[in-house]
C-alpha cells in the first residue's frame, strides 16, 4: 500500500506520534526505520486532496518532530510506493540525508514576503517621472494619441518592474548577512520579493527585528510580511 511521508529524521529522533493524527481519514502515524536514519509515513489516502483539515494535520506533524529535533521534513502530498521504497531511498541516500540533517540542525527557516499597494506605487511614479505625467494627463483629459497611450502603459510598466526588482535586491541584500543560506521565488504580481531563509536558532530574534526594522523604511505603501520561525521546508 502506497505511503504518505511527512519526514526524515536520525534514529536517535524521539518520535513522538501517539497522539497525533495525519493525513486523510484513517491516518494511524507510524515510522519506517533505516540503518541510521527514520522516516515518519502514514498510509496515502486514496483520494489526497489540498484540503484545509489535510494541510493542517501535514503542518501539525512537522511542528511536533520538528520541535523535538531536527528532521527533513517534506512539502505537502509526498507519497511513496510502499515501506520497501521508503527503507531502500533510506539506506541508497542515507550519507546525503545525514549531512542534510547536520546542516539544519539548530537552524530554522524565515519566509519574507513583499507586497506593496498598487495604488501608492503608481501615483509615486506619475509623480516622480515628467513623461509618464504628462502622457497620463494627456489621456486622462482625451488628448492623447492611441501611440501615446501605448508609450504610457510600457513606460509604466518598465518601471513598476524596476522599483520592485531594486526593492527585492534591497530587501535580500540587507538580511542575506544574517542567514545560513537563501532560497528564492520567482516575483508575482503579488509578491516583489519571496524569499526563504534558513537562520541559525540564537539569531532567530535579530533576523525578525531586522525584518521589521527594513519594512519601516521601505517607500510608502510597500511592506514586509515575516512568516516563522518554520521548519526548514525549503531546505530539506
């Protein structure tokens, strides 16, 4: 029967499950054992979905070995063949798991996310730019030309592209010296910056200050939003 995995610890891991339910109905934790190394499964439901009640017994789990010690812990919906396939990757990988664990062992993630108000970052660059106002004026009073109204929104664009991309550069620059390592995402509309970092356990505090005191001088209407400290997701 196909397993639902949640993550890879040392043998020496406490393991503490009783309690604990994971995901999908019938949901018994129990654990795989290698040479030196575990893994925490539960059997796969059958129909796995992304839902609410499933997310957060996956959460719950990692929460819970990962405050008794350092895991690998795996994203949402990992599933492997059986408890044969779980103990094989176990043993084939099980230099590269152990090194993984000593790098994140007493370290934790941040995630850093940069939003800014789209409101405010346009007025700031109507303001800002001679061009882009006097080809905004144009159109919004009717004078301006179907090639000036294409010039406008390029011209727009390019620079709500490089506002956010000198934010993001600012923002990873500034907290990069307080990190062990960084993993970044790709910017959204949503997002001028994504990013995870693993930080050593007794600078988890000056990193989160850090971050509040960066998000204080950012322009107005951008912002940064500091999720952890987590479970090195990112990092396993």
């Amino acid at each position: 029967m196909s397993l639902y995995v949640y993550a890879i610890t040392e043998a020496s891991h406490p393991l503490r499950l009783d309690d604990l339910k994971g995901v999908g109905e019938s949901s018994e934790l129990r654990v795989v054992r290698g040479d030196s190394l575990c893994a925490v499964v539960s059997e796969a439901p059958e129909d796995l979905s992304v839902a609410r009640r499933n997310l957060e017994a996956h959460h719950t789990v990692q929460e819970r070995l990962w405050s008794d010690g350092v895991t690998l812990p795996l994203g949402f919906g990992f599933i492997a063949q059986d408890e044969e396939a779980v103990r094989a990757v176990l043993e084939q990988s099980a230099e590269q798991y152990s090194q993984r664990l000593a790098e994140l062992t007493g370290r934790v993630e941040f995630n850093v996310k940069g939003v800014q108000d789209e409101d405010t970052l346009l007025r700031q660059i109507v303001e800002e730019s001679d061009r882009i106002r006097e080809l905004n004026e144009a159109t919004r009073e009717g004078r301006g030309s179907p090639e000036q109204r294409v010039e406008l929104g390029q011209l727009v664009a390019q620079e709500v592209q490089a506002r956010q991309e000198a934010l993001a550069e600012r923002v990873v620059a500034a907290l990069r010296p307080l990190g062990y390592a960084e993993n970044l995402s790709a910017p959204s509309q949503q997002y001028f910056v994504n990013a995870s970092f693993l930080v050593d356990g007794e600078k988890s505090e000056e990193f989160t200050n850090a971050c509040a005191e960066l998000s204080e001088q950012l322009p107005e209407g951008a912002e940064l939003r500091l999720g952890g400290p987590l479970p090195p997701y990112s990092f396993a």
